[in-house]
C-alpha cells in the first residue's frame, strides 16, 4: 500500500513477550485517496469490519465502495474541516500557527469522548470475529490516531512505540506536500489562506497532540483501564480483547 497512510498494526511489542497479532488491524486514510490499485489491495486482505471515523458530510464527499465488509460509521466531528466543530471557528478567529497547534489540541483532547459511545460495539465486533478490522478517517492520522494509540495501550503496548507508530503518519502530510495545492484546499475549506506553519502544523503529527488524548483519559477516567470500563468492556472483556489481539510467545 506505497504511498499511504496505511499499514498493519501487528508485530508491535505488547508486554510479556507477546506482540500484537498481524494481519488482524490496520489501519489507513480516507477512500479520497485510494487508487483502483489501492482498492484491490485492500480487497485482497480480506477486510471484513471497516470503521469509518468521518463525520457525514466527509462521508458524502468521498463515500466507501466496499462490497466485501461491514461499514461501522461513527460520526466522529473532531476535525477542523468540519464546520460543526468549535476548532473551526477558533482556526478562523486565530489562523495563527499557535492557534492551529491550539485547536489541535483541543481536538485531540475531545475525540475520547467522543470514541466512548461507540467502544462496546467495536470491541464487540473484534471478539464475534468480525477481522481484519480496518479503521480509517481522512486523513488517518488525528481520529484514527487517537483510537488507535488507545487501543494499543489497552493491548499493552508500551507507550513509546504507541507515539512512534502514531508520528508514523506525518506520511499524510508528506504527500500533500508533494501532491501540491494545500493552499488552495485551505481557502475552499476555511475561507482563507493559511500561513505554510500553519498548515504544517494542521496537517502534520505532533506528539504534543496526542499528549492531549492521553491527558484527557487520565484527567477524566484515571487510566486506560478506566476509560474502558467506563465505555462498557469491562474486566473479561478486555482480557478477551487481548487475548484475541495479542500474540503470545
């Protein structure tokens, strides 16, 4: 999948000895960027769970064609492209390379909360054996990094190579880079031209950004641990998860 944001999740160490089982999570950016190559590989792997992170409205933009797996939409809106979030307006008032790291954070602290209502039913999903699981937003990096990072904690993996796996995603800013016209996509979507660290700073990973995911579970719900058990997947449950995504020596 050259030139994605995608990748298996496995292989990654999970404490113990055991390491997160391949070929089971993966994880990628939006079907905007998809070629028919990138189709049929995708198809190829068998996917059967696809959990899209995008609000409505990017999903009418660029809707999934798939023939061959459940869609699970979660509507999440933490997203500075989306017009219902208070990032969006804070980004106009404050188009500022601080103010765009702001609103980031802001963001980033938000989406677990936003994630809680629709846990039971992911992890649900993963234990009736609805795998390979494919989650995805539009860029891949921000709502799906956040779920992600979580879910490989609850896996046991250790913290550092969570963030490392996550900065893997600054790809996605790589290619816009590359591909060109941000500036133009910024002025359809915002109104206005944003300074270059400006838009650095929105389309890339920060660890910072995550730092704030991970503030907010603390902060609100103790621990990672917490922060299930509050979404529904209590003790079992999550040693089921585990013992179904994690491969032990």
């Amino acid at each position: 999948m050259s030139k994605l944001n995608f990748r298996d999740l496995g292989g990654l160490p999970a404490g113990d000895g055991g390491v997160v089982r391949r070929l089971l999570l993966y994880r990628n950016e939006g079907p905007a960027s998809l070629s028919d190559d990138h189709r049929r590989e995708l198809v190829a792997l068998d996917i059967r769970l696809v959990c899209d992170l995008r609000s409505e409205v990017e999903r009418d933009k660029a809707p999934n064609d798939w023939t061959t797996a459940r869609l699970f939409n979660l509507d999440i809106t933490n997203d500075l492209r989306a017009e219902t979030n208070e990032g969006w307006a804070a980004l106009k008032d404050d188009p500022s390379p601080a103010g765009a790291r702001k609103a980031m954070r802001t963001n980033y602290a938000a989406i677990p909360g936003a994630l809680l209502p629709h846990l039971r039913p992911f992890a649900d999903a993963i234990l009736a054996g609805e795998t390979p699981v494919l989650i995805h937003c539009t860029a891949g990096k921000d709502r799906t990094g956040v779920l992600v990072a979580l879910l490989l904690l609850l896996l046991g993996v250790p913290k550092d190579q969570v963030v490392e796996d996550y900065l893997r995603s600054d790809v996605f800013a790589r290619n816009l880079r590359l591909g060109g016209a941000i500036a133009h996509a910024f002025e359809e979507t915002f109104g206005f031209t944003p300074s270059e660290d400006t838009i650095e700073a929105m389309t890339g990973v920060d660890r910072d950004f995550l730092d704030a995911a991970f503030d907010a579970v603390t902060g609100r719900w103790g621990s990672i641990e917490g922060y299930f058990e509050a979404a529904g997947i209590d003790a079992a449950r999550r040693a089921t998860l585990r013992e179904t995504l994690v491969e032990r020596g």
